[in-house]
C-alpha cells in the first residue's frame, strides 16, 4: 500500500481518520477509479505467476 497512490492508510483504531479517507473516496470517484487501477496494477505486478513463481523455481532448482 502506497498512501495516496494505490489507497490511504490510517492509524489503527483513528476512527475519524478513517471515516475521512473512506469520505474522499465516496466524494471523489475519479480518485477511487484511479487508486483501484493503481492497487489492481501493483498487486499484478507483485503476485503474477511469473513475480511470485520464479523465486520459487530458482529455489528448487539451486537444490535439486
């Protein structure tokens, strides 16, 4: 999570926090559009198979 970019962090149990950044969301929808298409992206980028699955066969590979 990238706070502004691909969503917005808050301090655990700042509610008001909170209800203000879930207000800018709700306020605004091109910022929502653009944070989910951001998160969307970032977590693509870091979960793909190819992301995800390489380290895993460079592991198995190095001791089998």
């Amino acid at each position: 999570m990238r706070h502004g970019e691909t969503g917005f962090l808050t301090a655990i149990g700042d509610s008001r926090a909170l209800a203000s950044a879930m207000a800018a969301l709700l306020d605004d929808p091109v910022l929502a559009a653009r944070m989910g298409r951001a998160a969307r992206a970032d977590v693509e980028a870091r979960f793909s198979m190819e992301a995800a699955g390489t380290p895993v066969i460079e592991a198995l590979d190095s001791v089998l």
